[in-house]
C-alpha cells in the first residue's frame, strides 16, 4: 500500500468523523446514539448467534429501510465486542455498503431473517479489501478519540489507555 492510499484513507477517516463528539472517556454506546441520531434512525446491537464465529464472520451490518443493526461476537472479550462494534460503525460513517439481493449471505447467519428487508449487507470476516481497511483504521482512530494510530508502540498504549481507562 503506497503513501498515497494512506493518506487518502485517512482523509476519508477523518471527513466521515467531522462532527461526531467524542467523550473522555470513550463510550461506545453514546457514539452509536451519534451515528443514529446522524443519519435519523434506530441503531440497534445483536449479538451474532452462537457459531457464526466459526462460519467466519465477527461482526456484521445490516441496513435496512428504517434502521441500522450491528451483530457483534457474544463469545469474547468486552473490548474486542466494541471494537467489532466500532468497525461496523466506520462502515455506516463512510456509507460502505455491498448491497446483496435479497439480502443472500445474511440468511445463513441470521436464518429467521426477512432477506427482503435487506438493503445492505456488510459482513466482517477480513481486511482483504480496501473498504475493510478503511473501516478499521476509522474504528482505531474513534477508539483514540479522533487521531490517527500512534507509530511508536509505546504511544500506541498510551493512548489505548487514555480511550477506554482500562490499561494498567
């Protein structure tokens, strides 16, 4: 990946958190109230059903005509459930989408679901593509209250620290 792409996924990073009000300590829950309130619509978090970690997939965003659903591993750590929360909360804010028909691949994962209610499907299993990339380096900079990732390890902790309160 040249300097370029870094450059400009950051850029983008940083356009789609304009606006956003990041509290100190960071809450996960308020900055979804934001992202709803932003787009003026429910935002509701579901955890994955059991076993879909082992189909490949930890967190997952489905759009729909009136509100937003984040699914999220249930068989993990705190932070890692909000970090899979805050990459599917990059993907809304940089209006990432693969529109499925019909919503196809959602079904095995979330078999009671209407597949005809699906308006966007984005399933994390990855960072192969640029798009998942570009969600998880917003994700980081949301966690570090709106700067980009630190270089040095050192800052790295620092500022993982300063964002959840939850290092030593």
């Amino acid at each position: 990946m040249s300097l370029c792409d870094t450059r400009l996924r950051r850029r983008r990073c940083e356009a789609a958190m304009a606006g956003l009000r990041l509290s100190r300590p960071f809450s996960v829950p308020e900055l979804c109230s934001q992202v709803a309130e932003r787009r003026g619509r429910p935002l509701h978090l579901h955890p994955l059903p059991v076993g879909a970690a082992a189909a490949g997939t930890c967190g997952l965003w489905i759009g729909t005509e009136t509100a937003d659903h984040i699914f999220y591993e249930q068989r993990t750590g705190r932070l890692h459930q909000e970090h899979i929360v805050l990459h599917e909360l990059a993907h809304i804010l940089l209006d990432h989408h693969r529109i499925a028909p019909g919503g196809a691949g959602a079904e095995r994962l979330l078999p009671d679901l209407d597949s005809r209610l699906v308006l966007r499907l984005m399933p994390r299993a990855d960072y192969s593509t640029p798009q998942e990339r570009e969600a998880e380096t917003l994700a980081t900079m949301l966690r570090l209250g709106g700067t980009a990732p630190a270089r040095r390890p050192g800052e790295v902790l620092d500022r993982l620290r300063d964002a959840t309160g939850a290092w030593p």
